[in-house]
C-alpha cells in the first residue's frame, strides 16, 4: 500500500471544517455525542484545558476525512478507566481505532 501525503493535509479544527468533523463523529457509534456548544468548545477553548483538536481534509474535494481530539495532560497511572484512552477515528473507510494508553 502506498501513501501519498500530498492529497490531504492535517488543520487545526475551526468553525469551516466542524461540520465535517460532526459528520464522522455521529457516523461512530464509539465515538461522543456531544452538543453542538460542545464542539464549539473545540474550537473556542479555555486555554487552561490543554487540548489539541486537528482534522485531516482531502486537498482535493476540501472534505475532513478523520479528525483526532487529545488531552494534553498526563495520566494517573495505573488506570482501569475506559475513558483514559484516546481515539483516532478516519473516512471514508469510517474506521475507529481505540488508542489505550499504557505505561512505560
């Protein structure tokens, strides 16, 4: 399989591509269902909660085709919780990837 970085390219998350970024999101059952003030809250964070929210569009058709939301916080570890793990979730092939985070 060859990969081709040139056909898309990876943007922070802003009001332009949220639409698309919703769309994958309601798409995955896994993934949350958050209100839409809730995902504005992506893009208009307080920046004393460190998280990073980026998108991956397709040059060509300006469609997000995945999207990755991380909290940029170090963990208490050991954790059994399911919420402390991350996820990278991809179109059009609508796959979702659970990231668990493990120590070193």
């Amino acid at each position: 399989m060859s990969f081709d970085a040139s056909k898309f390219q990876i943007m922070p998350l802003d009001k332009a591509n949220l639409a698309g970024f919703i769309q994958i999101a309601e798409i995955l059952e896994e993934a949350p269902h958050w209100s839409l003030d809730a995902y504005l809250g992506l893009i208009n964070r307080d920046p004393s909660v460190p998280r990073i929210s980026l998108v991956a569009q397709d040059v060509q058709a300006g469609e997000v085709i995945g999207f990755v939301v991380a909290c940029l916080i170090p963990p208490v570890w050991p954790s059994t919780d399911p919420s402390d793990s991350f996820r990278l979730a991809t179109a059009p092939a609508i796959t979702l990837i659970p990231l668990r985070m493990r120590s070193l």
